[in-house]
C-alpha cells in the first residue's frame, strides 16, 4: 500500500530532479548530454507518480465500496 508521506517523498524527489536538470541545462558546455537524462529522469518519475496516486486512489475507493 502507497502512504501518502511516500507520495510525498516522491514529490521532493521529482523537485529535486527538476532542479537538477534546469541547473545543468544552464551550466553545461554541451546543454544536451547531461541536462536530458535529467529531464528524462523526471519526465518518467512524473508519469509514474501520477499512476500511483491514481491507482492509489482507485484502491481506496474500492476498499470504501466494499465495506
């Protein structure tokens, strides 16, 4: 079971991640070795923390439905 408190880790994470790669992308000589595996690295964490919020939510309304 997801708790909301990891929902929240994972958010700092992909705050974390964001900054990183708009850091790196400003700083680097080659703005696009570095930067982009960041970036792809938080587009990915943010596809998949919206499907375990969503899947996260459709379980509790599940388990509300059967009680």
């Amino acid at each position: 079971m997801l708790r909301w408190r990891h929902v929240l880790g994972l958010v700092v994470l992909e705050v974390a991640l964001f900054v990183i790669a708009g850091v790196t992308s400003k700083s680097n000589h080659h703005p696009g070795t570095v930067s982009n595996v960041f970036w792809g690295a938080f587009l990915v964490g943010v596809v998949l923390l919206i499907l375990l919020v969503l899947a996260t939510g459709v379980r509790s309304l599940r388990r509300t439905k059967a009680s």
